[in-house]
C-alpha cells in the first residue's frame, strides 16, 4: 500500500472548507488511499479550525492518516502532492477592485513561493479562492520551478451548474449530459457552450433547439449562480464549491472518463485565440495527473464572441496585477 496523500487546504477554517475536509477525509478524492490533511489558515482563524479538527477526529474516519495545521505555509505545504488554495480576501465594503487584487495579490504571491520551496515534485495546485484565475496566474508566476501545468483554477462548480440547468431543460440524468464546456474566467463573462456538449450522444444545441433559451436563461443562470445562491442562502455557496473542489482534483489525478471531458482554467498556449500565458477554462482530457486542452472543436460567431469578452476580462485582471508589480 502506497503512502498517505498529502493534501493542503488553506482557508479550511472556512465555509467551504468546513465541508471539503470531510468529504476529503471520506474517501471522495482517493477513496480508500489515506490522506495526510495540512490545513492552512491566518492566525486569528487557527481556534476555530481546532474546533474543525476535533470534529474530524470525532468522525474516526479510516482513512485519514493524520491532520496538521498552522498559519505558516513553508511548514503547511511540506511536502504536498495536492494543494487546494481555498483561502482568499473576499470584497470587503468600499473595496476597490485593485484593493481586492493587491490583498489577494499578496497571499497567493507567498503561497506560490512557498510551494516552491517546500511541495512534492508531483504537487498539483488547484485555485478555488477568488478571482480564481488570476490568483492562480499570480502563485503560477512565483512558484519558478514548478512546472506551469501543475497551476489550474476551478471552474468546475460551472461546469457542474451548467450540466444541471441542462439536465432539468431536457429531461435528461445528468449522467446523460457529456462534453460540456465552460471557456474563460470564473466570473459572469463565464461562457457555457451547449454547442458542443451532448445529450445522451445527441448535440446539445441542436436537441434544445431554442437560441433565446439559450442566450436568456441559460448563459446567464449559470453564470449567476453564485449571486442567486447568496440571496436565497444568504451565505455563497459552500458545500457546492468543495463538491466541485473535489470533482476537479480527482479527475486531475486519476483521470477523466472515457470520451468525454471536463472543465478546467489552465494555462493557454494560445489554444481557441486565447492570449498565451492567461489562466482560462478549456475543455480538457486528464491522464496520469497531466492534462490535455481538447483541441479542433468548432466555434461558431457567437461562440467566438463570448469567448473573445471573457478572455479580455482575463486579459485585463492580467494587466492589472502586472502593473501592481504582482506577477
Ligand atoms: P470564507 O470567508 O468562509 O473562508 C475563507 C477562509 O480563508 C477564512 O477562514 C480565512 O481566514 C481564510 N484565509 C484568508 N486569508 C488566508 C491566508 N492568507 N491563508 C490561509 N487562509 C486564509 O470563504 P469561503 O466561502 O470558504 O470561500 C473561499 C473562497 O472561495 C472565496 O474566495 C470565494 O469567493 C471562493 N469561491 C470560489 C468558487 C469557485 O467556483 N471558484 C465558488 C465559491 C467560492
């Protein structure tokens, strides 16, 4: 039997860790492999993720091999083979968007750095902490040595969402729904493409067959989700974005279906016109913990249109944090 896995979390303190460590713990990552959970949080939250670790504790879980936490990251990603940066500043009142930017700016700058120094050689990063993309584009751009295809963000609760709107339209599973695609930045310039993804084998598109459905429900459902979800909830949602956390780190390493593909923000080589260098959502196939952005696939004006504004927006947060000196 092999060694533990070891999986940071950092802001595992928080909402959506609250729900992440557990499923982590009960096999919903690497079933029956046991994890090594390293749990990053800033100092003042560290009380409350004892509370969090005795509640693990409480869960007697098989397969977890033990838990360690603290606020410094050189000691929290020692030796890491997966790290999930959950951890970021939200939008505090009368935050600037440059504000929000320098804050975030300034965790995922060390975090990278600190990945640097002390991960495993196989270490995979995942960003879920918003702006997910550009913070992933900042710890990527600080952590030298790591290979830049070990850097993704998370736009798999998207991916997820849009397989669920699509599942309720038609009538379908949502285990019928394959080859959906969510392009660009995690944000509401998100842009799901039905034009691609299958119904039972049957194109999307062509099946709903209903472009104002498409363009007035669809899109705009799924891209505002999170909005939707904080004013019924009154909370963002948690336990969805740790699901979707989860779905993509397991199919990151183990490897995605056959025939089909998933949603993942990775760095572009200029695949589909997308600026080289930026952090964005592409179809990809995984395999032995390496990802592929599927390539060849067909897009229409209208495709070429919402992809060419979510990527200006990825284009523009990049400037950004250039100019505030982050990357
Ligand atoms: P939360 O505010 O409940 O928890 C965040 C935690 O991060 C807090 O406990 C905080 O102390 C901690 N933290 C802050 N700075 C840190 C640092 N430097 N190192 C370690 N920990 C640090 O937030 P929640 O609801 O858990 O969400 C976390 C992030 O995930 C947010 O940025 C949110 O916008 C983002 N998110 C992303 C989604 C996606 O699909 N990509 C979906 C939902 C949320």
């Amino acid at each position: 039997t092999s060694a533990p896995l070891k999986v940071a979390v950092t802001g595992a303190a928080g909402q959506i860790g609250y729900s992440l460590l557990f499923r982590l713990a009960s096999g919903a990552l690497a079933a029956d492999r046991q994890i090594q959970l390293q749990l990053l949080e800033i100092e003042p939250a560290l009380k409350a993720l004892e509370g969090v670790v005795m509640e693990l504790d409480d869960c007697a879980f098989p397969n977890l091999a033990g838990v360690e936490i603290g606020s410094d990251p050189e000691k929290i990603f020692d030796g890491v083979n997966l790290a999930l940066l959950v951890g970021a500043r939200p939008r505090g009142p009368g935050m600037e968007r440059s504000d929000l930017l320098s804050a975030n700016g300034a965790i995922f700058t060390a975090q990278g750095k600190a990945l640097n120094k002390v991960a495993a050689d196989d270490v995979r990063i995942g960003v879920t902490g918003n702006p997910a993309n550009t913070n992933a584009l900042i710890a990527m751009t600080n952590a030298p040595d790591i290979p830049d295809e070990r850097f993704s963000a998370l736009t798999r609760l998207d991916h997820n969402r849009a397989i669920s709107q699509l599942a309720a339209k038609t009538g379908a599973a949502v285990t019928d729904i394959t080859h959906m695609t969510i392009w660009g930045n995690h944000s509401a310039t998100q842009y799901p493409d039905l034009f691609n993804a299958q119904v039972k084998g049957q194109n999307a598109a062509e099946l709903v067959n209903d472009q104002e459905w498409l363009e007035s429900t669809f899109i705009p459902t799924v891209a505002k989700r999170g909005a939707a979800i904080i004013e019924a909830r009154g909370s963002s949602s948690a336990a969805s974005a740790a699901s979707a956390t989860i779905d993509a780190a397991r199919d990151w390493l183990f490897g995605t279906p056959e025939g089909d593909w998933v949603s993942m923000a990775v760095k572009s080589s200029g695949e589909y016109g997308v600026a080289e260098g930026l952090i964005s959502s592409f179809p990809v196939t995984t395999s032995g913990g390496d990802w592929t952005i599927v390539e060849g696939l067909e897009v229409s004006d209208f495709s070429r249109g919402k992809i060419d504004a979510t990527v200006a927006e990825l284009a523009d947060e990049r400037k950004a944090v250039t100019e505030l000196g982050l990357i």
